[in-house]
C-alpha cells in the first residue's frame, strides 16, 4: 500500500515544531476503488452507501455542531462518564501505553484524558484526512512533548498499522458509539482485528470503548433527527461529498433526510429521501430514483450491557469491565487484550 508520510519540521524549528506531529497518509479519497464502492452501493436494489462518507472537512464539522445540540445525547453523557469514573477507568487501563485513537475526529476526547493515561505515544486515526492534520496539529501545540502520530486511513478497509505507531503496549480508544455504525458481525470482525492489533504491542493492552445503549425510541429518533435539521444537512452534506468523490450530479434541494429507530434490528437508520422522480448520472453510470425512494446512509446499533460484554468476550477480549450513566443511557467498556 503506498503512503505518503511527513512532519512539519525543519532544520532551524523550535522546540515545539520539532514536536510537530508526523503524519502518514493511506487513505487518497480520489481512487478508482473509491468510485466503485461508491457506484455499487448506489446501483444495488436498495441504493447504500457507507457512513464514512459522511465525514469530508464539512461533514467532520457538522458532527462537531451536533454533539452541541440539545437532542444528541450520547456525547454529553459518554463525557460525564468519564468525568465521573476517571480515576477507575485510568487505573484499569493502566499509565505508560500507546494511545490509539480510531475515528478521532477533532481529537478532544482522547486530549481530556492525556493528564490520567500519561500516554507514552498519541495515535491518531480518521478517515476525514485535512480536518485531522488540522486539529492534530492544534493539540500537539497544546502538548508539546507527547509524541503524536496522525493517520489517515480508512479502518473499515484494514486495520493494519504502520511500523510508526511503535512496540509498547497498545490501548486503543474507540468512543462516540462509532462502532454501533458496523453490523454485529462486522462489529465482530472489527474487534477481533483490534484485539490482533492490540497483541502486536508489548504489554496486555485493550480497548477503552464507548457504546450507546437500547432506550426509548422517541429518545433515539430525536438524537438523529434534531428540531434545527443539522444532523439533516449533516447526512445530506454526503452527496456533496460523492459528488465531488464519484463526479456525480446529485442535487441536494431534491434530497430529505429521515431516521428511524429499527426495534426489530435494534439499530436507527438514516436515509435520505428522494422529493421527486429524479435521474442522478456520473461518468460510465446512472441511477433512477422514483419518489420517496431512499439511499440507506448510516445505521448505528443499540446494544445492552450484556449483549456488548458478549461482542467484547467473542472477540478475544477479557475481564470487560463497563461503566455506566446514572439512566443508563450509554456504557463505557474496558477490555483487556
Ligand atoms: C461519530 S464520529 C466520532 C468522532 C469522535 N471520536 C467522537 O467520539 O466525538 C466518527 C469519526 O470516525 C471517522 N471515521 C468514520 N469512518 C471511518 C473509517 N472507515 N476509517 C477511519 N475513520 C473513520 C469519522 O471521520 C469521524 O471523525
């Protein structure tokens, strides 16, 4: 797989450029595999695409904006465990470790832990490339001497890491209730390659994991489908971002956003609608949608605490140990590789 790799340093820098993070990029959004995952999921019967795309620079902010909103739960309650739970979650997970950061977004929550964990290393992973070199680049401003390594690459292709990420033991954060965007059994599968990676390292290792919790649908369906209709431009933001992705001519004005809470599957899906019968094309390809017709765009599974240790355990994972909120909304798990 080729990579691109730098740093920001230069000869004469200061010492806290020398600190500058290094970066090394797999993910190159602009590939031909890239417009064929696109393409197939759009012609299939019913018209899918993945939730990583969801996240370009735009898309990346827009899930900032949503975290903010009264509606979206899961961040303000996943902090406040944290909040309360720290000294127990920082000695469980133990000082000194390679902190391995998957889907990091702007990096805040794992920040919030540094003083509590003394990470002997950072690792930032995301798909949303530009965005992660930019708050990378902010933090290691702001913690000068942590060696901090971006990552751009796509971890639903493979979890492979580089040699760079380094030898000691390996905690990986995994929070915001991403991995509910898998399958059970591609959460599964996941797991399984973090706990392999995870025993690459030199020490015991784990996972720290956040994970949204079954509740009241009205709860849930509020939480993605906020009164002010940002998570709706969020997800219709996606378009844009296929657009420029696959050359596509979607037209966001004919596009509506919708959520449900799926109980039989235990998982909300988002779709986005089409307002009229309407034609999208791009280069070797087209797609007819008749009224109403949806592209299923994410799905974020709902487990219990039960059901998750289960996930956590049929993955090699051992001694899980869950902290939750006083209403039980959302768990945080650590499980030792
Ligand atoms: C729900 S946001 C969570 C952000 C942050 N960790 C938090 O908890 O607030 C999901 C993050 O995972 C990243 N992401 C989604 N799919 C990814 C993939 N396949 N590979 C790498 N990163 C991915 C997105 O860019 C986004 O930053």
């Amino acid at each position: 797989m080729s990579s691109k790799q730098y740093s920001q340093n230069t000869p004469n820098a200061s010492k806290n450029a020398m600190m500058s993070p290094v970066f090394i990029q797999r993910y190159v959004e602009n590939k031909a595999e890239v417009r064929a995952e696109l393409q197939q999921g759009l012609l299939a019967k019913v018209a899918t695409t993945s939730p990583k795309y969801l996240y370009d620079a735009l898309g990346s902010r827009l899930f900032e904006a949503i975290t903010e909103l009264p509606e979206y739960y899961p961040t303000r309650v996943e902090a406040s465990i944290f909040e309360q739970f720290l000294p127990e979650i920082a000695a469980a997970v133990g000082h000194g470790d390679i902190l391995i950061d998957l889907g990091a977004g702007n990096c805040e929550k794992a920040a919030r832990m540094f003083e509590a964990l003394g990470p002997a290393k950072y690792v930032a992973v995301d798909i949303s490339v530009d965005f992660l070199k930019q708050a990378l680049t902010t933090l290691q401003r702001q913690s000068p001497d942590l060696p901090m390594l971006g990552l751009g690459m796509d971890f639903s292709a493979s979890l492979e890491l580089p040699v760079e990420v380094g030898t000691g033991s390996r905690s990986f954060f995994y929070p915001g209730s991403s991995i509910g965007n898998f399958t059970p059994t591609e959460a599964l599968l996941f797991l399984r390659q973090i706990h392999t990676a995870c025993k690459q390292g030199a020490g015991q290792g784990g996972l720290l994991i956040g994970v949204d919790l079954v509740k009241s649908s009205t709860v849930l369906q509020a939480a993605y489908a906020d009164a002010l209709g940002v998570t709706a431009a969020f997800n219709r933001n996606m378009l844009l971002h296929i657009n420029q992705l696959l050359g596509s001519d979607f037209n966001i004005a004919q596009w509506q956003h919708r959520a449900l809470f799926n109980t039989d599957l235990s998982r909300i899906e988002m779709h986005l609608d089409a307002t009229e019968d309407l034609t999208v094309r791009w280069e070797g390809g087209e797609r007819k949608f008749v009224k109403n017709e949806g592209i299923h765009t994410e799905n974020s599974y709902k487990y219990t605490v039960a059901s998750f240790t289960k996930l956590l355990e049929n993955a090699g994972f051992q001694a899980v140990k869950p902290w939750q909120d006083a209403n039980q909304q959302f768990c945080v798990f650590w499980a030792k590789a």
